[in-house]
C-alpha cells in the first residue's frame, strides 16, 4: 500500500502501527463479516481502523476489502 511505504520513508514507527492495525482488522473481519456502518452503496459497509476507513462487502463466504483511504479523505462519488 502506498501509504506505508509514504508513512515507512517518514516515520517507520507509524508505519509499523499501521501493519499492526491492519492485520488485527483482517482477524476482526474474519470473526466479524457484517462489522461497520453501512456504506452509501447497497451491500457495501465502512469499517474504520485507526486513521483509515475500509470499503468492505461480503463476497463468498468471506470479507473483501474493496478500497482503503484515509479518513480525511472524501469518500468517493458513486
């Protein structure tokens, strides 16, 4: 992700955080398929890790993550 490899040349511990963060969202989605907020989408929900939003949705018995973006960032256009 080009975010980590932005945060990494920054800050390594940030980085670092962020790989922690992210790994323990891949073990809540894989307990937890229907976590978040829906989304604007039908069929689609948010789930926020620390400073980051994930665009998620069920697809064959498991959790996809469709696009990861900052929460600062605007949510894009349908």
């Amino acid at each position: 992700m080009a975010e980590i490899t932005y945060l990494a040349k920054r800050n390594p511990a940030a980085a670092a955080k962020v790989i922690v963060q992210f790994q323990e969202a891949r073990r809540t989605l894989a307990k937890h398929p229907d976590i978040g907020r829906p989304a604007p989408v039908i069929g689609l929900r948010h789930f926020i890790v620390g400073a980051y939003v994930l665009t998620i949705r069920r697809k064959a018995g498991s959790v996809e993550i469709l696009s990861i973006r900052h929460g600062r960032q605007a949510e894009p256009k349908e």
